[in-house]
C-alpha cells in the first residue's frame, strides 16, 4: 500500500497578505491630506493699541497662512502669525507684521513651518490705528493663492 503524504499549506501568510493588500488599496493616505486648511472664525473686538488672539493651530507645512476678513471697523490693523515655543509664543510674520485695510481673502507669509517644525500657530491682533472688530476665518495652512498683505 502506498503511503499518501498530505501536505498543509498555512493560509496564515495568504490571508494576511490578502488583508494587507485590502487594507493599502483602501486606507485614506492621510500623509497627503494632512495640511491644517479647516477654516475656522476669529473675532476680534479691541480697544486702541489692544491686542487679541486666535487659540494654537497645528501648522504643517511651509504654505502661507490664509485670512478672510469679513469684517473690520477701524482704519487698518496690524496681524501676526505667531508659532508657540517653549515659553509662549513667538512671532514668525515675514516682514514682522501684516496690515489688514479692507474685507477679502488674503495670504500672510510666516516661517513658523520653516523655523519650528510641526507646531502650533496662531493669529495675533493689534489694533494699531485705533481700536474696532476684526473678524472672519483663519487657517494655519492654505491651498490657493492669495494676495499677500506682508508689511504696510
């Protein structure tokens, strides 16, 4: 009588490939999706040479910071994007400030990215030119492009 040898194949390493194969083709890459550009409202009431500010953001990457002023009632006021550090917050605005004199949609050019990594961001106010509203919507990171409001 011949001997028959079964063979077992494991399907461990078949089902696992199977399932990693599932997982690659139908997981969301968030590495291309992780950019902060969740616009989120800001307002701003200040008294002259008041100062306010937005809570910390998770900034990710080197694009400008985006503002869309809806609203300001003063003549023009001063605004900052600041990365927090370990003692507090420092400024990182190109050209140390940007000037807000009228509603739209605008592009601040920070290095917070460049100098400190992933970190937190903020928008910093200083009414500047007599105190008012500032307000609309803010995000850390952008994806358009928009017109620059660096320096005066």
């Amino acid at each position: 009588m011949k001997s028959i040898t079964q063979h077992r194949v494991s399907l461990t390493p078949i089902a696992l490939g199977i399932a990693l194969t599932a997982f690659l083709l139908t997981a969301t890459p968030t590495f291309a999706m992780a950019r902060t550009t969740r616009d989120a409202g800001f307002w701003f009431s200040m008294p002259d040479l008041g100062t306010a500010a937005t809570e910390g953001r998770l900034k990710e990457d080197t694009t400008p910071t985006y503002i869309h002023v809806t609203t300001i009632t003063m003549k023009s006021c001063r605004v900052y994007v600041d990365a927090q550090v370990l003692f507090g917050w420092k400024n990182e605005t190109v050209a140390d400030h940007a000037t807000v004199k009228h509603t739209g949609k605008f592009a601040i050019h920070q290095n917070v990215y460049e100098n400190h990594g992933q970190c937190n961001a903020r928008l910093t106010a200083w009414a500047n030119n007599g105190g008012g509203d500032l307000g609309g919507e803010w995000s850390p990171d952008s994806w358009g492009k928009y017109a620059s409001i660096n320096g005066d």
